[in-house]
C-alpha cells in the first residue's frame, strides 16, 4: 500500500509545537511513507529528504478567493460582530446551539479551517500513485517508530473513510463530530474524488455558511454521512465505533500505542495527561496504559 501522509500548520507555530510533532512523523514513520507540508507561510529552516513542502495559497487559488473574501467579515472568522453585507450564523443555533452559541469560537471560524479542507482537496486530486492520502495533525507527536502493517490496519481497501468517531447512537448521547487529526481517503474508492469536490464546493459557493457550524470537523461529518447515506458507502470509524472511551478519542483509539494529539491547552504542556486516559471498554483495540509514554504524563493538564 502506497501512502501520503499530509499536514498543515498555523504560522507562526514551528518553534512552539508544529516543527516538534512534522519532525516526529518524519523520523518515526516508515521510510515507505511520504510525508508533504502544505505551508502559509515561508519555509522553516529544516529540511529532510521525505518531505515536500508545497505553498498552500498558490497551490489552491480557489482557497486563496475564500479566503481574501472573508477575511475582514468577524462573524466568517467565528466572532459575533456583523458587518453589512456580511454572513450570518445560521438561526437554527438558538434552538440547537451549545454553550458557544452566544460568544466567539473556533466553531464557527470558516477562514480558518478551510486551509486544511485544502489541503486534502489538493493532496486527493493530486496522487495518483498512491492508494491513500492521510491527514495528521502538526501537533501530533510520534513518540516511538511506527510500524507499516500498524498503518495497513488502519487504512481498509474497502472503505472511503477512515477517523475517529465520536458518536454512539446506540447509547442515545446524541452524537458528537469526529475528532479529525487523523483521517484517512481511500483513492482507490469510487467516490473519494466526488467526497473532496463537493467538499470544495461547500467554500467556493459560501454553502459552507448554511450549515449549524463551519470548522473542518463538522464539515466533514456533514459529508460523510450525507455520502452513507446516498451511495451506502463504508466508513473506518477508529473511535467511538471500536469502543473507545473519552472525549479525547485520539490517544484513547490504537493511534495511542504511537503517538500524543497534543489538542488546546496540552501543546503548551507538550503532552496529553493521564487524566486525559480512559480505561479500555470490553472489545477496544488497544490498551494503552501499558504504553511507557504514558506512564510517564503528567497527572493532569493543570
């Protein structure tokens, strides 16, 4: 199996976080393994012989177009300041929102999240050599080599998606978007190609802004089960769907054995903690307690 492993990072972040988990993957991940990272900004001063480097912003015009409109409107950029002419949250909020719906959040920045939407609408029309394209993010940190066969596991010929899901509606708990800082597209899937264009579409008729929110993670959630549901296709669902437990599904899931997704306040802390790690439920496919990364996390993120 032939793969892309594809990252992104928000500038200004190399010397904090980013460098410290791309540096990971490049040196922990097999050598079979080719590693891009699409940039907003100037090229760090690093180089390593598995890693393209591509300039996002000329490499995807349409991205550039969104972002250029946008840019100036707060209400895009997930405040609540509207300008005349502007976008609005869509009102369906007030009836279903959370507890963000009345303030500024990340949750409802579109400019923001759509470099990374691009970057895997880019990477997917751009590889034909390769049987999958696999997002991670650049504040996820490799802590021992991973093996190949772990990778294969993850990533089946016979579904579009692979991620880590994080509703059970089984359990009547109403369902949550997937945590994406790592999923994998199946090129070889008959409707990968279709999955990334009306996911591109969504930005490039501002569509994006009819939806209850506007990250990447949610968009993306839209989709996949929009794509379940019209064309029956089957999904990896490496998380909640293997009977992994927690909010922090990442390090919960077998991706645990490998690696830390260093999420809000843990990338100043450098790590998850243990008190971000849930006993394993009947059936999940790893125990990571067992792992020494993680005997040696701090107790807690304070």
């Amino acid at each position: 199996m032939k793969i892309k492993v594809i990252t992104s990072y928000k500038p200004g972040t190399w010397d904090l976080y980013s460098g410290r988990g791309i540096k990971s993957i490049a040196e922990q991940w097999p050598n079979e393994i080719d590693l891009v990272v699409y940039l907003e900004e100037p090229k760090p001063n690093y180089d390593h012989p598995r890693i393209t480097w591509i300039d996002l912003n000329a490499a995807e015009p349409e991205l550039l177009k969104f972002k250029n409109k946008h840019k100036s409107d707060p209400v895009a950029c997930g405040e609540l300041q509207e300008i005349p002419g502007g976008v609005r949250r869509p009102a369906a909020l007030q009836q279903q929102g959370g507890l963000d719906k009345n303030k500024g959040s990340f949750l409802w920045d579109a400019v923001r999240f759509s470099n990374k939407v691009f970057c895997v609408v880019n990477a997917v029309r751009n590889s034909p050599n390769y049987d999958y394209v696999l997002w991670v993010d650049a504040d996820t940190f490799t802590f021992r080599p991973l093996p190949l066969n772990f990778l294969e596991t993850l990533l089946p010929r016979d579904t579009m998606l692979t991620f880590l899901g994080r509703e059970r509606y089984a359990l009547k708990d109403g369902g949550k978007y997937p945590e994406c800082g790592f999923v994998g597209y199946n090129l070889q899937h008959p409707n990968t190609q279709e999955f990334v264009a009306e996911w591109e579409k969504l930005y490039t008729s501002d569509a994006v802004f009819q939806l209850l929110e506007w990250h990447d993670s949610f968009v993306f959630w839209h989709l996949a089960r929009k794509f379940q549901e019209k064309y029956n296709i089957q999904v990896n669902d490496i998380g909640y769907g293997k009977n992994v437990k927690g909010h922090h599904v990442f390090i919960n899931s077998e991706l645990g054995l490998y690696m830390d997704h260093m999420k809000g306040k843990r990338k100043k802390l450098g790590s998850s903690a243990k008190a971000d790690l849930r006993p394993p439920m009947k059936d999940a496919p790893a125990n990571i307690w067992n792992v020494d990364y993680w005997k040696k996390v701090p107790p807690s993120l304070k």
